[in-house]
C-alpha cells in the first residue's frame, strides 16, 4: 500500500468523524516521527505500541558474503537493520 492510499483510508476510516486528507497526512507523519524518535533515541528494548507491535534496531555482525558477478569473497561490514515483531492481537487478526 502507498503512502497516499494509507492516508486515504485514515481518511476515510470513519464516516461519521470525517478527517481530512491533510489532517491525516499529518497525523500518520506525526505517528511515524515518534517511532523514528524513539529508535533513535536508542531505546534497549525497542519502541512498543500496545496492540500493535514493537519496533527495535537490531545489529548485524561483519560477515563474509560472496559478488554473484564474479563470485569473488567479499567482506560485509557490521550494520544496523529495523526489525518489527507484531503483537499477538496483530498476529491473529492476520491470520498467523
């Protein structure tokens, strides 16, 4: 889903209240910007939202990796990666 559609469907969410489609663009930004806050910020266990899931940044060790063009050795230096680990209630309306 893009990002507009998802704005359009927040949007639209509630037909009774209805949000503008700025009014959520800014909502979804504000949401997204707190997450991105809070990650950076370095929390050790990650940034929890009740119901939905937690996000955490997970760490990478240097490995060695292989160029599929040449398939000469490579090294892969250590890096950082988001890792998202939905809560049970997620889980099950998806149907894992």
């Amino acid at each position: 889903m893009s990002k507009a559609a998802f704005i359009d469907l927040v949007a639209n969410l509630d037909k009774k209240d209805i949000l503008s489609k700025a009014d959520a663009k800014r909502q979804i930004e504000r949401v997204f910007g707190a997450i991105e806050a809070g990650l950076k910020a370095g929390k050790d266990k990650g940034y929890t939202i009740g119901g939905f899931g937690t996000f955490k940044v997970g760490k990478r060790a240097a490995r060695k990796g292989r160029n599929p063009r040449t398939g000469e050795a490579i090294k892969i230096k250590a890096s950082k990666t988001l890792r998202f680990k939905p809560a049970a209630s997620l889980r099950k309306a998806a149907g894992a």
